[in-house]
C-alpha cells in the first residue's frame, strides 16, 4: 500500500527493515531507500517481495557511510559495494549507491553514467519520510521510519540499472517500471515528476526508455515474463513506452 505508512508481513521483510534501523544507527542519520524495497513501499499492491537494502550516499558526511557501515560489530564485506550486516532478525545485504558532487557538476560522456548519478541524487533530495511496518510469523511487529525514493526517480534508477544487470535482475528492474507507471497509486507521481525533473535529466531518461521499452522491447518482454510478469504484453510495453517518453521529451 502506497501512502506515509506501509504495512508487510514475512520474517525476510522483518530482517531488511530492522536493517534500516541498524543503518539509520550507524551512520547517525535516516538513510534514503531506494531499490527493491523503496519500489514495493510506495506501489498500491507490492507485487514481490526483497530481501536487499538499498541506499545511497550524497557522499557529504565526513566519513562514506560504506566505510562506516562495514566497520560495524560482526559486519561482513560484500565487493563491491555493499556489506553483510547483522541485525536481531538475521543479516542483510545493504548496497550503498554512492554519488559525488563532481558527478553532477561534470557530467559524463556516457548516458548511463550521467543517469546514474542524477537519479540517485533526484531521488536523494526528493525522498519523503514512510512509516514502514512488517509483521513477523511470530506475531512480533517491527517498525520503523525511513526516507523512501519517490515514483519518478525510482523509474529513472531502474532504466539506468537495466544495462549491468543479470538477466533475472534486468527482468526484475523492467517490471519494476511497468507496475510503477501503471499503478495507480504511483502513476500521477512519476510522470509529473518525470515531467518536471531537469532538461538533461529528462533527455537520458528518454533516450534509456527509447532503448529497453521501444528498441528491445521484444527482448525486455521475454525478461519480464521470466521473472512472473506473464500478464504483461508488447502493447503495456508500448504503453509504458508513451507515457514516459510524453513525460521525458522537452
């Protein structure tokens, strides 16, 4: 249920929300999620379920929070970006998105590189606080409140993820983007936003839509559906292709 506050059952949930917790603990402030769990958290009906945590790094606090959160107490590494942290419920995999300044102020060559950094930091300065709870088999209750990704941004980060991806994981990041723009709770927020983000960042979105949803669009179907998306077809493929290139084209 998308909303202020969102409710999940399942130990796994459990686990990646008290992650956010031990984040928010280790590096002294409310993380912003993006990811897996951000994309489920702000969808009218979760469609999947995560057990990754996701967030990024604005790189502005004295030490990288990658380098905090990996000198914690029974902490594991995880190349090449991420670490294994324990929590009360089990350990969890957190992957932090790291993006400096000088990424924005000198843009890259590459499309990919640039969408990359300007959709983490868009989703960075836009996340808005969720109340996220989950319901253990037990009956124990876990809650927690966290800066969550917003429709827009989410969209912007899954077509630039799509290229360096597994299959399953490309499969996964496409669908992501059918069901936020065609969800509608999520829907009137991403194109809006997608239509009011900057000029350049709305051209690499464009030309990344272009690519998986109109070029390859045979290709990204056939990962949709490996991952559970046989409900989707060419022509909501063509659809999302519409919607979002209408958002993105200036």
């Amino acid at each position: 249920m998308s909303g202020s506050r969102v409710t999940f059952v399942g130990d796994a949930m459990a686990a990646v929300t008290q992650g956010i917790a031990e984040v928010r603990d280790l590096i002294g402030e409310t993380p912003v999620i993006v990811g897996g769990l951000a994309v489920l958290s702000r969808l009218s009906n979760p469609y999947r379920a995560t057990v990754d945590l996701d967030v990024v790094d604005r790189m502005l606090g004295a030490t990288p929070q990658l380098e905090v959160l990996r000198a914690a107490a029974g902490a594991k590494p995880v190349e090449p970006a991420a670490v294994l942290l324990p929590t009360a419920f089990g350990p969890v995999k957190v992957d932090v998105l790291e993006v400096r300044q000088i990424e924005l102020d000198q843009p890259s060559d590459d499309p990919g590189d640039r969408l990359h950094a300007s959709s983490h930091a868009w989703a960075s300065e836009t996340a808005t606080e969720m109340e996220i709870e989950v319901l253990r088999r037990d009956g124990q209750k876990v809650e927690v409140t966290t800066r969550v990704a917003e429709p827009g941004p989410l969209i912007a980060m899954k077509l630039q993820a799509v290229m360096n991806r597994s299959v399953e994981k490309q499969g996964t990041d496409l669908l992501d983007i059918v069901r936020l723009t065609f969800d509608g709770a999520t829907r009137p927020a991403a194109i809006e936003q997608i239509s009011g983000v900057a000029d350049g960042v709305a051209s690499d979105i464009a030309m990344h839509v272009d690519l998986w949803f109109v070029q390859r669009r045979k290709q990204a179907l056939q990962w949709i559906s490996k991952v559970g998306g046989r409900d989707i077809s060419a022509d909501d493929l063509e659809l999302v292709a519409d919607l979002l290139m209408e958002a993105a084209i200036r």
